[in-house]
C-alpha cells in the first residue's frame, strides 16, 4: 500500500541534498502518540520506504512557493499507512528544511501488478555483500572489509543474488512464515551507480547504491504476490531511511 501526500511550500526555498535523513524523520514525528513511535528503536525490519519529494517539473533545484509537490511513503504494512495517514490529516502542515509545507491532501492506494510491467528505482538500491560471500563472488578486496556496497566493477550475479535473497527474507519475517525462494527478477538495465553521504549520529558514512529499470513480460500468481510486497517494502536495504523506493510503469 502507498500513502500520497499532497504538498506547498509556504515560501520559496533551495533544496538541499541529501535529504533522506530530514524526511525519514518527518515520519518518525506523526508517528509520536501512536503504537509505532517506537519504530526507530527497532533494529531488524521496518517495512516502509519513501521517495523523494517531487512535482510535474523533473530535477528541479528549488522549492516554489505555493507549487504544488508530492511524497510517496509505501508499506506492506497497511495499519502503519492508516496510521500514518491520520496523523497527516490532523495537521495542516510540517516543517522540512525549515520550510513549512502546507498538507493539500492525503491519499492511501494500492498498486496492482499487471502482467507485463516495467519497474524503475526512483531512489538508489543499497545492497552490502558480506565477507562470508567474497569467495563465491570471485571478489578480492585490497584490504580487509566486513562487507562491501555493491557497484559495477563487482559480478551482477552477486546483486542479484543479495537482491532476491533480501526480498525472501524480509518476505519471510514479515508473514512469520516460510516460503521457497524462487528466481523473481527477469529482464535488467543497470542506469548508474550512485554515492550519497549520510551523517548518522555524528558520523559520516558513504553509501553506495544503483538505479535500475525492471523489465517482466509476464507475472505468475506467485511472483506477483512477492514482487507486490517487495516493492512496498523497497528494494535492498536501508529503505526506511528513503533507498530502494520503486515506482510501477505499466507496460
């Protein structure tokens, strides 16, 4: 499920990137009061995502006073978007960036899977290889890490695998449930990688993602099933903090 938000800036302001931190913590702040305001606490899993802040005009630099803007917060976990969705409705606005942002409207909605679909990273998929997986990976760092960012110079077969494997796990503690793993990804175009620098309690660190395009001539029952909760999880890791976030192009 995908909860849309309606946005304005109440004054003209430069967008400052990265800016993924600021948002995740918007969220954080409506979910004061409610059973999930704990939900920064928890360690493993926290099955939401959320893409950037954008409007009909593409890669704009500058939020315009009074234009109106949108935001895409996504969960398998349709309690936390009501929730969430609430809490909007209560308040007229949010301060981000130290702008106010007036709330134009709130929406919750499904995205159902046709067929044939295309799918398209809006924000970058962070996925780490560990160190137990080097050797399968025919991958010899020059000094000794516990994990390493995917990117390009390493095999594809490895952020493949470290992709589906995330998927099924997540998968997995979030039914409470086994399933067998099964190949879910079909047709791939690697666009970039990409290196964005997050300071988190003090201390700077570099992650390393990549934008994609997925291309799937058909879905069976049970890849469609997977695939839908994937997407409103986020692809790879890291996506309550805003990576992985994916939108649907139909086909």
């Amino acid at each position: 499920m995908r909860l849309l938000l309606d946005i304005k800036p109440q004054k003209e302001e430069k967008v400052i990137f990265p800016y993924f931190l600021q948002l995740q913590g918007v969220i954080y702040h409506f979910l004061q009061g409610t059973s999930y305001q704990k939900l920064h606490q928890k360690k493993s899993y926290k099955f939401f995502c959320f893409s950037n802040i954008f409007s009909s005009k593409e890669n704009f630099k500058v939020f315009k006073k009074d234009r109106l803007y949108h935001w895409i917060i996504s969960s398998p976990n349709e309690n936390f978007l009501k929730t969430l969705a609430r809490k909007f409705l209560k308040k007229e606005s949010f301060n981000f960036q130290k702008i106010p942002f007036k709330i134009e409207g709130v929406r919750l909605f499904k995205v159902k899977l046709k067929k044939r679909l295309k799918l398209i990273s809006s924000t970058p998929i962070i996925l780490r290889i560990p160190k137990e997986k080097f050797k399968e990976y025919e991958i010899s760092p020059p000094r000794e890490y516990n994990y390493l960012f995917w990117r390009p110079q390493y095999p594809f077969e490895a952020f493949l695998k470290q992709l589906e494997a995330n998927i099924f796990k997540k998968y997995k503690t979030f039914h409470q449930k086994e399933i067998k793993e099964f190949p879910i990804f079909q047709r791939f175009i690697f666009k970039k990688s990409v290196s964005i620098p997050l300071k988190i309690h003090g201390k700077e660190t570099l992650y390393i993602g990549s934008l994609w395009e997925f291309h799937f001539d058909f879905l069976d029952k049970k890849t469609k099933n997977i695939l839908e909760f994937a997407i409103d999880c986020g692809l790879g890791e890291a996506n309550s903090k805003g990576f992985g976030f994916v939108n649907v192009e139909k086909r």
